[in-house]
C-alpha cells in the first residue's frame, strides 16, 4: 500500500496527473490516495519530487 506524508507533500499535482486508475486526488492542497481504487502501481513514488509518496510495510 502506498501512503503518502502528508507533511512532505507540496501538492505539485504530478502524481494525480500520472495515476492510472485516479486513485490521487487533492485535499487541502495535498495530495491523498484512495486505498480502495489504488492498484499500487507506484508512480506516485517514482515521480514524486520530494519523495512524499512511499510503500508501507
């Protein structure tokens, strides 16, 4: 599963942009995933420029 940090998160937007099944969107001008429609796929973790998405254990 992937979690982003919410405290890391710019809001930049590439990884809703990127996301194949749209499981990304914006709250609070931070981006937040959908547990129930991500495939973890994890281009949110390879795009992501300040490394806000991550794989939880």
């Amino acid at each position: 599963m992937v979690i982003i940090q919410q405290e890391v998160c710019t809001g930049c937007g590439g990884c809703i942009d990127l996301c194949p099944v749209i499981a990304v969107s914006m709250v609070d001008d931070r981006a937040v995933i959908n547990p129930d429609s991500c495939t973890d796929c994890k281009i949110c973790v390879k795009v992501c420029p300040v490394n806000a998405p991550y794989e939880a254990a």
